[in-house]
C-alpha cells in the first residue's frame, strides 16, 4: 500500500546530530516474557507504524519494545522516504531487553519537515547484549507513517 505524503518539503543537513533531549527508554510494565536461554539468538519486537512529531518541542512519539525474550540490544532509526531518497531523521540510543522506546528527539540537523503526513520506515539495528557487537543482520519495518504536527 503506497500513501502519498501531504508534504515532501525536507531539506538535508550533513551537519552531526544536536539532541534536544535523550530518548525516553523505560522499562516495559509488567513484562512478563521469559529471557532465552544463552547461546540461543532470538529477538522479538513490538511496535507501532505511527509515529508523531510535534515541530514545536522536535520530539517524535512513537511506541517501540524489545521485550524480555529477545536476547539482543537494538537500535531504532526513524528513516523518512520522500520518492527515491531515504532520511533517517532520528536515532535512538540502545534498547536493552525489557525496555521500550516512547519517544526520540528529531535530529535537528537532518531535515525540516512541514506539517503533513510522511511515508517513512524504522531500521533497526541489533547488538550481542554481552560484547556489545553489532549483528550483521538487521530489519526494517515498512509501512510506518509520520505525522508532523506544529
């Protein structure tokens, strides 16, 4: 399903990220999933393809999990597609398992977004939860759709 968005006026900054604040990652209530046993590699995600972006604080909402039964750290970027060319407008920190990412600053440095609806996807990274090395495998979730409020 393809969507259209309302407004495709991104701008592009090769300038490094300037956070207005770190990602909210918190615990998930009452995650009740049971950790695999070591040595085996598994990962289990919860999320939904709706974020919201408020233009006036730059912070994005969005509902993200990395429950207890997966044995990886992840990491989210919140990549914005306008026709061929793919944004990533925002990176989150690491995701432990048992933790949940609510919301993420815009990387103010990335692109400016008009009020309008996005097509946009999350690339998602994996890290071994002991060393800390990233996988060579990573994911990405299709379909995810940006709104942009004032």
């Amino acid at each position: 399903m393809s969507r259209a968005a309302e407004t495709a006026d991104m701008k592009v900054s090769a300038e490094p990220p300037v956070l207005a604040h770190s990602s909210d990652i918190v615990p998930i209530p009452g995650d009740m999933t049971t950790p695999n046993p070591d040595g085996e590699k598994s990962v289990t995600m919860n999320y939904s393809l709706d974020a919201k972006l408020s233009q006036t604080n730059s912070v994005i909402n969005l509902y993200f999990q990395n429950p207890n039964s997966s044995n990886h750290d992840v990491s989210l970027e919140l990549v914005v597609i306008d026709g061929k060319s793919e944004i990533v407008i925002a990176e989150s920190e690491l995701i432990k398992p048992g933790f949940q990412l609510l919301s993420i600053p815009l990387d103010t440095n990335s692109a400016v977004l008009g009020k309008g609806v996005y097509n946009a996807k999350y690339r998602v990274s994996f890290f071994d939860s002991v060393t800390g090395e990233k996988s060579q495998i990573s994911s990405e979730i299709t379909d995810v759709t940006l709104t942009v409020t004032d």
